[in-house]
C-alpha cells in the first residue's frame, strides 16, 4: 500500500514531461510556414464556429398549469482556447507532425584550463 502513492506520483510527473510537435526528426521549430499557416487557419476556424448559432436562444413553453412561459439558454460554447488549440492540433496532425517528447541534450564538458 505504501507504494502505490509512489507509483501514482511518478505517473503523473511523467505526463507532465514538455513535448513539441516534430515531423520525421524535422522540429515545428525549423518549420515556420507550417506553423504560420496552422495558427492562421485555427484562428479562423474558430471564429467561424463561435460566430455560427444553430439553435435559437429563446425558448417558449408552457408550465404544468398551460401557462406559457419563455426561458434563455445559452449555447454550449467552449473555451476559445480550447477551441484554437484544438484546430491548430488537428492542423499539425494532418500535415504529418507528432507531438514527442523533449529530451534534455547532454551538456558539453567545460574547458579546463
């Protein structure tokens, strides 16, 4: 039982590691029009979610004694963020990239003197 918490632990900080989106050893870093491209195209698809409303948001109805009533219900919409990253994710995925983890580069050893 004592080692569960451990485990657990260790699991979660290992989910924790940075990643990058990188393309056969090609880092997104090196390639700056994919990424442009990506961005700008999230951004508009995005807005072009946000913007569209397919459900009316007043609604009329009637109680349990017939009378009627109307209420306000607010779209579903989520996180503009959310939203971006998830386009610019989709984006990069169809253009070939994947998203690896960074692995620190070992240090160069000091000049002795």
């Amino acid at each position: 039982m004592r080692v569960l918490p451990l485990v657990l632990a260790t699991l979660l900080l290992g989910a924790c590691a940075p990643m990058r989106w990188e393309r056969n050893g090609y880092a997104l870093e090196n390639s700056d029009k994919d990424w442009n491209d990506c961005r700008r195209q999230s951004v508009a698809d995005a807005n072009r979610w946000l913007f569209y409303d397919p459900f009316p948001r007043t609604y009329f109805g009637r109680d349990a004694y017939g009378r009627p009533f109307s209420y306000y219900r607010a779209p579903p919409f989520p996180n503009r963020f959310m939203l971006e990253q998830d386009y610019l994710d989709n984006c990069l995925r169809g253009r070939g990239y994947q998203r690896v983890p960074v692995v620190a580069e070992p240090a160069a050893p000091a000049a002795t003197k």
